[in-house]
C-alpha cells in the first residue's frame, strides 16, 4: 500500500500516569526540585504527554540532540528532525545530579509531570545553530527564536504526566491525538489532510485547499499552530477566529478545526517535514503543501513521504473569474488572466487602511474580524514619550497636548507626568539607576495597556537611560503608535529657570543624583521629534506633535 492510500496508522501511546500512579507522584513532588517551564516549554511537554511527539518519550539529551542534528533521526534509527529539548538555568541545574528526578509545574505552579533527569549539559550552541539554520546570524529568525531559551543548561530524560496543562480560550477545538482520531472515525472519514495555515486564509486559498481535499476524498482538517511566539503577527485568537468563520462557508463536515499547541521553530524544512510528523501523530494522512511553502520544505516532505506514511498534496493555484463571479484553476482558464496578484495586494492594502475590501478577495465575517482586530492607524492607540532633564518644559507641553487631544474629542487621554507618577505609582522610589529604571518601566507597561486597548498615552518623566526607553518602545510599538520627543532644552536654561529649586539645592549637594548636576542624562540619539522650548512655545510645540501624529496617520489631519 502506498503513502497516498495508507489509512490512519494507530494512536500514538500518550504519557500520562493513570490515577494511582498520578497520586504517587503528586506526593513524591512535594520534596522534589520543582521547575516552573515557560509557555513554550509547557506547549512541549503537552505534545510529550498527549502522544503528539510520539516517539519521543520525553526531553532529549546531548546524544539524541546529536542524533537529530546529524543525521535527522533519533538514535533508534526513527525520523525525528528538530530537537526537543528543556532549557533550564545554571543556578537550577546545579542544584541537580544525573538520576535526580525533578517537578515540572506551569507557570503559575500546577505539577503537570515528573522528569527523571537522565542527562544534562551545555549545547555548543553555534554548531547547533549552523546545523539547523545555516547560519548563526542573529538576524535569522530561526537564530533568535533558538536563542531564546530560559537558561544555558540542558536537562533530558523520560517524562511521566500528571496532569495535562489547562487551555482557557477554544477548549473544544484543541483535541489530544487520540480525541481526534476519535472524532474522525466518529465522522466517518478514514483519509484526512492536514493544512496548517500561518496567516488569515481568504478566498482563493481557501477554495483551492478544500478542492484538494475533495479531489482525494479526504476530510480537510485546518491545523494552525497556536503556540507562544514573540512575533507581534496577529494574536493567535483573531486567526483562530477567522478560521471558525471558514467553517460556515465549506460543505458540512467537510471541514474540522484543530488548535496545535506548538511554538514555531523558523526551522525552514527540517520544521516543515517535523509537523508533517506531528499532523500524521494527530492521525493525518496528507498534508498540503500551499504555494508559500519553499522548494527545499517540499522536496524534503516528499523525500520522506513513503517513510513517514503521509501523502503530499499539493494544491492548484486558483485564480477569480470576475464575469463568472468564480475562482477556477489557473491551468483551465480560457479567458485572458485576469491581473490576481495586482489586485491581491490592493486588497491587501485596502484592508491594511480600513477601506473597503472586495467580496471576492475574502469573506465579509474574514474582513471584519481583520478590521476589528487591526484597526487603521487613526483608530490605534499610541504613546507620547517625552524625555529631557527637570525644568526642560516636559510637562508644560505635555499637558498643552493633552489638552488639545481632548478638545478633538472623541478619545480617552492619560498623562502620565513625571511627578504625578512617583507621588501615585512609584512613590517607594528613590533616584538610584535602578529605581529610575523601575519608574520608567512602570510607566511603559501603563502606557503599553493604555495603547493596546486603543487609548492615548503621554508620558513625561525624565527617562535618562537610552536602554530602558529602547526598552519601553520596544513594549510599545507592536501595539499601536510610539512617539519619542526629547525636550531638548540645554541644562544651562533649565537650571537658570529652576522653577522648582532643585538645581540649587542639587549644587549645594542637598539633593544627591540629580540629572544633569550629579547623574547622567544620556540624549535620544533619533528620537521622533526634538523640540527646544528656548525657541518655541508649548502650544506650538503641541502642535508639532500632533501635526506629526497626523502624518504618521494615528491622527486624522485638521
Ligand atoms: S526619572 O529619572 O525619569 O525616574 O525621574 P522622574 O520620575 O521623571 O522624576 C523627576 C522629578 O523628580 C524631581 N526630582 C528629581 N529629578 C531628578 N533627579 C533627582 N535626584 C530628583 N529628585 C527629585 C524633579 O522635580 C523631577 O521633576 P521634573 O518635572 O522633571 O522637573
């Protein structure tokens, strides 16, 4: 029997204790060194547990890792092309001996396995890397996502489960390998491909996914990965969303949806033929391989396509008929080609700006879902960052500004001074580095909720380290707007005007660590916009920053 006609192979033997045993180990864990894994690292250990990385029986060590680097198999000879591995810190792996056996918990505590740990080092960490990605280039994706590990040490060893980790969001849609091997033979279809979609699906790709399905008989199943990652893409509940309205526009049961808990690896085709693995553990017989996938991801997925037991079907390209208000294969079209791709990227622009999409590019639930969850600019929250020394005018023009956003009506502003933050938020706080580091990322998390949930933030401490603003942008910017203004108003000014004192009891030593006297003020080497307030008033500084607000569209003009 060949790859394209192999029925669902057996369910792969999950790794969980049954009640008694579970017992035991809850007791035992009690006097056990207890880790506490990261969201990806808890993604992984379900995938253990639940069967969904069958063979493998728990965490690799340096000899399998090797194994998996080299040749792209486990030692037993089994395909296996990504390592799975449990990075923890030097200070917690010194706590340990090979043999011990230690407490795996989530993040906020709850025993989910027992690990004997069998094996422990650290990686040479640039081999790995150039095995695996070519390169150790940090610019790599795959280079950063590796990179991000919680400690430098490695443990492996078998796992023994204890509880399967709780899922809050779409718990009925993220179904074990055996539940949904169970669910296909309740539906009755015995050939299923899988599709892993990265992004929303819209019409065409979607049409030509589910003519492939029904070109080989086979039930479609949409397999997005839904695990951690530190991309600022599209959160994993606007796509999942946008996936569940697909359903209503495909054949009844013709369509499942299924979660797969996994962080993305950026691991090119050797990540590609390892979820082919995964999707045919949750009982797939196919997998599509979509236009976007590399030439190197599909040649290795059908290299080992016999092996693995999973047939690779690639879909057609579809392109839309406007006469015939059709998609049709691009192969069959008579008619001259319509110009797709010019209109795909309008349409990709259209949605990008808020403006209407039209219905043949996608479904109108699809749109909306996309407008709700990324808004235009000008409906996006955003963060005015003012930085400059004591008396430099911060929050004279951040309160101008505030005055006049609110006078446009129609949004919620909060300022954030300097002053009010430490009477109010950071009132413990002295003016140590890492009390003014402190402060300000206090200020940056308000700001950063401030501007997810669409409203508008001015802040206007001092800020003086360049790494901690770095720091608070780089909280900021994936969520709306970030605006940096350094109030540039040189140290001889403000300290001639010292509204508040405070330059001449910093000279005459009774105020300690003051900026400008006695502690350092590092200046904004690109801020967005600089404004010296010896040369313009703080209404008309205001206005510079709203005029720029509007040209980096968070504003309407006017
Ligand atoms: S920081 O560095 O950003 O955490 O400072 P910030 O929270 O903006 O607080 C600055 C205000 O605190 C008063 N103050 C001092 N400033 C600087 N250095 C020292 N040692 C200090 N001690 C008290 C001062 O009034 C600052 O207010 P502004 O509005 O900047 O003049």
């Amino acid at each position: 029997m060949g790859a394209d006609t192999q029925p669902p192979s057996a369910a792969p033997r999950d790794l969980y204790a049954g009640p008694s045993e579970a017992e035991a180990l809850k007791q035992e864990a009690t006097s056990l060194p207890s880790f506490d894994l990261a969201p990806h690292q808890v993604s992984d250990l379900e995938l253990l547990l639940n069967g969904g990385y069958s063979p493998l029986l728990g965490f690799q060590g340096p000899a399998e890792v090797a194994s998996v680097l080299e040749r792209m198999r486990l030692p037993s000879g089994a395909l296996w092309p990504l390592p799975v591995t449990l990075d923890v810190t030097e200070a917690f792996a010194s706590t340990l001996g090979s043999g011990d056996r230690i407490a795996l918990r989530d993040p906020e505590g709850i025993l989910l396995a027992v690990m004997d740990v069998e094996a422990m080092g650290s990686p040479d960490l640039p081999a790995q890397l150039q095995a695996l990605f070519g390169t150790t280039d940090e610019t790599h994706p795959g280079v950063r996502a590796y990179r991000q590990d919680r400690g430098p040490v490695r443990l492996g060893g078998p796992v023994r489960g204890v509880e399967a980790p709780t899922h809050h969001d779409f718990v009925s849609r993220r179904h074990s390998p055996a539940k949904l091997r169970e669910r296909f033979e309740t539906l009755g279809w015995r050939r299923i491909v899988a599709f892993q979609p990265y992004e929303p699906v819209h019409r065409a790709e979607f049409e030509s996914v589910l003519r492939a399905a029904t070109k080989h008989a086979a039930l479609l199943l949409l397999h997005p990965l839904v695990g951690s990652t530190t991309s600022a893409d599209l959160g994993h509940v606007a796509r999942v969303r946008c996936y569940e309205h697909l359903l209503t526009h495909a054949p009844e049961a013709s369509v499942e949806l299924n979660l797969l808990d996994l962080a993305p690896r950026q691991g090119g085709p050797r990540e590609a033929l390892w979820h082919a693995l995964i999707h045919k553990n949750h009982g797939c017989t196919h997998i599509l391989v979509g236009q976007d996938s590399t030439v190197a991801a599909r040649e290795l997925l059908e290299e080992h396509a016999v092996e693995l037991g999973i047939g690779v079907v690639r879909p057609e390209e579809l392109v839309y008929r406007e006469e015939r208000d059709q998609y049709v294969p691009a192969n069959e079209a008579t008619e001259a080609r319509p110009a797709l791709a010019t209109s795909e990227s309008e349409a990709l622009r259209r949605l990008a700006s808020g403006e209407e999409v039209p219905p043949w590019f996608s479904y109108p639930e699809i749109v909306a879902e996309l407008q709700a969850s990324s808004p235009p600019r000008e409906r996006q929250g955003f963060t005015v960052f003012f930085t400059g020394l004591s008396g430099s005018g911060k929050s004279t023009i951040a309160n101008a500004l505030r005055a006049k956003l609110l006078a446009r009506g129609g949004r919620h502003v909060t300022l954030l001074d300097g002053d009010l933050v430490r009477k109010n938020l950071s009132s413990e706080l002295g003016f140590s580095k890492a009390h003014r580091d402190l402060n300000i990322r206090r200020i940056g998390w308000v700001a950063s909720e401030i501007t997810r949930h669409g409203g508008i933030a001015i802040c206007a401490p001092i800020a003086p380290y360049a790494a901690t603003r770095r720091d608070v942008r780089g909280m900021i910017e994936p969520l709306g707007g970030f605006l940096e203004v350094h109030v540039a108003t040189p140290l001889a000014v403000c300290e001639a005007r010292d509204r508040k004192g405070l330059y001449a009891q910093a000279r005459a030593g009774l105020i300690k660590e003051f900026t400008g006297i006695s502690d350092p003020y590092e200046e904004p080497q690109t801020p967005e916009l600089r404004i010296d307030t010896q040369d313009v008033s703080a209404e008309r500084a205001a206005e510079k920053i709203l005029a720029e607000l509007a040209a980096l569209g968070f504003l309407r003009p006017g």
